[in-house]
C-alpha cells in the first residue's frame, strides 16, 4: 500500500521488487517448508533402512544450503532495497532480532548434521526450525 499525497492506494509491486522478492520468498519456502516435509519423512525412511534417514537428509542438505545461500544474498538486496530515512525503530529492532534468528537458524541445522547422539541432534533440528519460523514471521513484519 502507497500513501501518496494522503490517498490511499493498493497497487502492484515493481517488477524488479516482484523479482527480490519472488527469489527471497522461494528461497525460505524451500529452506523452512524443507525442513517440515524431512522432518514428516523420516519416519517413513526409518521404515525403509537404518541408513535411509540420513541418506534423505543429506540430499536434502544439497537443496538446503544453496537456498539458504539465496536467503543471505537477497536478504541484503532487501536491505539495501528498504527506504531507511524513513525506517521505524521498531523495523530496525525486528531486522537486528531477525539477523540473530537466522544465525541460529544457520547454527541449529548446522550442528544438527554434525550431531552424535540422537537426543542432541533432535534438540538442535528443532532450533533449526523453530528459528527459521521465525526469521519468516519476522521477514513477514518488516515487509509490513
Ligand atoms: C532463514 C532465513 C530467512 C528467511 C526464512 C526469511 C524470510 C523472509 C520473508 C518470508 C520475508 C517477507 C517477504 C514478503 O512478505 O514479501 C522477508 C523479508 C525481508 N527479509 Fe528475509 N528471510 C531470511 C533471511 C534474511 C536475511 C539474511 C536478510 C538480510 C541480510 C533478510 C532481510 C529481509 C528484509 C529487509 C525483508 C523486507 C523486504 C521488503 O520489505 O521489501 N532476510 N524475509
């Protein structure tokens, strides 16, 4: 929504925010929804072998990480796309919350592969997650 001359107008975005956008947002659906469909997955791929789990998780790891990668590198156009002038304190809080959410979401997958006991690996796949929900939601406020 615009507010030019105090008139309200809903309006399309610009191509080229429709394209930073586009590539920001497919990149979360794959790193965050993902994590979702593996996490439904495995107990279908325990049925099918011991090894078959991390078999699924590691081809997973192969489309997670590029995609994280996407999320970091249009993050930043996002950043330098905003009209910082005119940026709340609020919106400036949420990006700095949101930075620490993606790190720890970077950290929690991360540490969640290299894991030797299976109570800690399910501990830092749910960092994993539970942080990438919430540098979505929170990408969702600072879009507004
Ligand atoms: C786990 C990683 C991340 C996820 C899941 C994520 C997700 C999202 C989502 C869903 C949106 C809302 C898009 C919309 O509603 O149109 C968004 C917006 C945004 N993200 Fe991210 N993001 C991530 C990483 C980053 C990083 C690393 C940065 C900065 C370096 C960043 C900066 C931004 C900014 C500035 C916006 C607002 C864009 C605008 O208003 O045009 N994001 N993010």
């Amino acid at each position: 929504m615009s507010h030019l001359l105090g008139v309200n107008q809903t309006s399309l975005a610009s191509a080229m925010t429709i394209l930073r956008l586009t590539l920001h947002v497919l990149a979360a659906t794959v790193w965050v929804g993902g994590q979702f469909v593996v996490a439904g997955l495995v107990p279908t791929a325990r049925a099918l072998g011991a090894d078959v789990p991390r078999k699924v998780a590691t081809a997973f790891a192969r489309l997670a990480w590029p995609a994280f990668a996407l999320l970091i590198v249009t993050g930043f156009w996002n950043y330098a796309a905003v009209d910082h002038a005119n940026a709340t304190n609020s919106w400036n809080a949420v990006f700095g919350i949101k930075m620490i959410t993606v790190l720890a979401a970077g950290l929690g997958v991360a540490l969640h592969t290299r894991a030797k006991t299976a109570k800690a690996r399910g501990a830092y796949a749910a960092v994993g997650l539970f942080a990438s929900i919430a540098a979505l939601a929170l990408g969702v406020a600072l879009a507004g």
